[in-house]
C-alpha cells in the first residue's frame, strides 16, 4: 500500500467479457495494530477524535470468535481477559483497549460496522466486544462506567449489514492485463494468514451493501454511492435471503462437488448440467419456501441473477477450492437454518429436501480427499480438519465407510445448527454418502440418480 501511496486499482470484471478499471483514492493511510508501536499510538489518536463516526470491520468470520474447536478460550484471549486494556495482543482484544481510549476521551458515540459475510454479523461483533468489557469490569481493571459507555445504544452502536460481492484473490490473467498497461511490481503477495493482496482487486460487477441506519455521530453519506440504508429487520431478511437461501448455500453446494469433480473455476461448473440442475433445485425448490421476501430485493429475480449472470460468468476466476475453506464453519447457516424452517413449519416437510441431504452427502464424500475418479485431492483449510479427517482415514471406494462416528458427526450442532439424526435426515445423507463412496464416477451417478428422483416426483 504504501509503495503505491495508498492507492488501489478495482477491476471489474463483466459478464460481457469488458473490464472497467479505476483507481481507488479513498485510502489515506495503512497501519497496523501493533503495541507500542507508532502506528497503534496514531490508532489510538483517531479514536480519541470526536469527530470519528465509523470504524468498519471485515476479519472473516473466524475473526469474531473467542473460543477454539474445543469451546476452550484462544490463549491471546485468555491472557487479554486476564490483563486488561494494557498490552492486548488478540485482534478484538485491541478493538477493544481503543474504545477504552475513545471512552477516556469524553465517551463519544461511534458505530462499529462488521461488514463480513455472516448473518447477524453486528451481534457476533458485539457479543465478543461485550465479552471483553465485562470482563475487564469482573476484574476491576476498567470503572463500571465504561461498560455503561458500551452498553448504550446512544453512545456505542453495532449496525448489521448484508454485504455480497464476488472479489476473488487477485488473479494473475488480471496482473497481465495491468502490467500491459505499464504497472510494474503488482504481483500478489501471500500473508502471514495464508491470504493474497494486491495493489489491485478483480471482482464482480453486482454489489449489494446493505446496512442498519444506527449512527449515533453523524451517518457517513455512503448512499449518495448506491449503498442501501434501512431498518434492521429489512437487513436480516436479506441477509438471511443471501446466506441460508439463495447465494451461499448454491456457492458453497459448487464448491464441494467442484472439488470432486476436479474443477478448477466456478464458471466451468456452471456448464456442467447436473450441477446448474442441481443448485437450481437448491435454490427454487428447497430455498424459496423459507424466505422472508425483503421487498428491496426480489429473491426469486436475485436467484435468477446468481445462477444465470453471477456464478456463470467466465471472468470471474473464482475457485471451489477457495470457496470450500471453513466448510465446516458455514454449513450450520447455510443449510441448518433451512432445516430447521422445514422442520417447525406446519406445511412442510423435512424428508422431502433432497438436494440439501446430497450436499452434506457430498461433504462427507469430500472429506475423504478421494476425487470421483479415484485421484487424491488437497482438502481446503478448514479449522476442524485435525477432528474430521481421522473419521475417513480408512476411506476406500467400494467400501463400507459409513461409521458410528460418522453418525455421531450429524448429530454435531455446532457443525450443522441442529441433530441431523433427531431431524430425521441422517438415514439419507449416510445413504447418498455410501452411494457416492461405491466406485469412481459414484458421486456423479448420485446425482443423476436424485435429479433423476426429484423430476420423476
């Protein structure tokens, strides 16, 4: 960033094959949140400011959670709860030890925007800082005072938003195209986290941002750019639109099979007919019954702009392998929510879903790292690797692979938001999982076979 004074290139790319190229000047400075060090003293300066409205957030959803797999608290932060705003070493932790300094500084009101891709993604922001704060105040490393600052909504807010635009890494097709134009010294570099930047960002030219009008210190004029401010409530739907229904689940659906089937871009699925078929009954059939119509946006037409323009378009170098990191952490959201919504409604009916149960069929056939054809394949990072992977170290094709612990897998909440078993799904996914499991080319013919099913009926 600072090489290039701060300065980024976004190229949007178009499903008519066109790009559009601009420089983003909006950055006036990059520093990082490191104690005692120059950058954080000028971080702590700005948060004293009280002319400061927002301070926006995207960390991943891993980024919000204090506790390991195990449900133990993270050393840093255990030792950050243990110490006080001094000296904090977790990312949150320092969040935190700032708006104890914007609280020393008069109490000013800010709003604290998560913009990652989660639902209720504010919540999780404030349940974590929240988490901090009382603390601190158990301990009496910080006056009550402060968690009154915090606690109240005139002073301390946390907006939802719904964000969602294709941006992936920075491809190297697009490094060429810029280099042609004359850039020099623009290759990504990998970080620390295993992530790609660049002094540019590819991505899609459908964007949403939708966030809750709650500004206690003056509401940035991000409209005035196509960006949506509403009420809560409007928010949530359409995140839940997004998430649990009509992007994420179709997304995350491609990106498992897309790594069986040894696809290496999103586009390429989407010629693949059994997919298109599959991730349509996805959407229209299983998904649209549960959702809350937001108004704002038609979710039938929003399917119909996923399928049709988004996931299809052949510039977008978007990879299941990429899309498939942390399954583990999403299909809870992006498949239980629907479940459940089956499961308490009074009209339908749980056992008819059949492409959700093939899905999280596929996910255990995925985590065998055995492609349809037989070939090993890496498995995306995901922080439940170490505890799911044992359960297939035996995986052969054409063996028997159902297991007890596989059973006791889909009765795991935290994985898939409710007991697969209780909701009487489990017969059918460990069913499809066996089918998919019998020789090479068995995860396409299940397919085949429960579209085949579904048309039939």
């Amino acid at each position: 960033m600072q090489r290039y004074d701060y300065l980024t290139i976004n190229v949007t790319l178009k499903s008519d094959g066109n790009l559009t190229k601009e420089i983003i000047g909006s950055i006036s400075k990059y520093v990082k949140m490191e104690n005692d060090s120059e950058d954080f003293i000028l971080l702590k300066e700005i948060f004293r400011k009280p002319s400061l409205e927002m301070v926006s957030m995207t960390i991943t959803e891993k980024g919000y959670s204090l506790v390991d797999n195990h449900g133990e608290l993270m050393p840093l932060v255990k030792a950050d709860f243990e110490n006080g705003p001094y000296n904090t070493q977790s990312y949150l932790g320092k969040l935190t030890t700032l708006l104890f300094e914007r609280y020393q500084a008069g109490a000013f009101p800010l709003a604290l925007v998560s913009m990652d891709n989660m639902s209720h993604n504010g919540e999780k922001l404030q349940n974590s800082v929240f988490a901090y704060v009382n603390r601190w105040v158990e301990k009496q490393l910080v006056p009550i005072d402060f968690s009154e600052y915090i606690l109240n909504s005139g002073k301390v807010t946390f907006p939802w938003t719904m964000i969602d635009k294709i941006t992936p890494r920075p491809d190297a097709k697009i490094e060429a195209l810029l280099e042609k134009d004359g850039l020099e010294g623009i290759s990504p570099s990998q970080t620390l986290k295993h992530t790609f930047v660049a002094p540019y960002v590819n991505g899609e030219e459908t964007e949403y941002l939708i966030i809750e009008d709650n500004f206690p210190n003056g509401r940035p004029l991000l409209d005035k750019t196509g960006i949506i401010y509403t009420k809560r409530g409007t928010v949530n739907k359409v995140e839940t639109m997004k998430v649990t229904t009509c992007l994420n689940p179709l997304h995350t659906a491609l990106a498992i099979f897309g790594c069986l089937f040894d696809y290496h871009f999103i586009h390429e699925e989407m010629r693949d007919p059994d997919l298109v078929s599959l991730i349509k009954v996805l959407g229209y059939q299983e998904g649209l019954p549960v959702v809350m119509n937001p108004e704002i946006i038609n979710p039938e037409k929003f399917i119909d702009e996923v399928i049709n323009t988004r996931l299809a378009n052949p510039f977008i170098p978007d990879t299941p392998q990429r899309i498939a990191t942390d399954t583990s952490q999403k299909l809870s959201v992006r498949y239980g929510e629907t479940i459940k919504s089956y499961v308490a409604s009074s009209t339908l009916n749980p056992h008819s879903l059949k492409i959700i149960p093939l899905v999280l069929a596929g996910w255990l056939r995925y985590l065998s790292g055995i492609k349809d054809t037989g070939e090993i394949f890496e498995v995306s990072p995901d922080p439940m690797l170490p505890v799911l992977q044992p359960l297939f170290s035996e995986f052969k094709l054409g063996k028997t692979n159902a297991t007890q612990e596989i059973e006791t897998l889909l009765r795991n909440e935290k994985i898939f938001g409710l007991d697969l078993v209780e909701a009487g799904l489990a017969d059918s996914i460990i069913s499809m999982y066996e089918e998919m499991s019998t020789a090479p080319g068995a995860v396409r013919l299940t397919i085949k076979n429960v579209l085949s099913e579904i048309k039939s009926n």
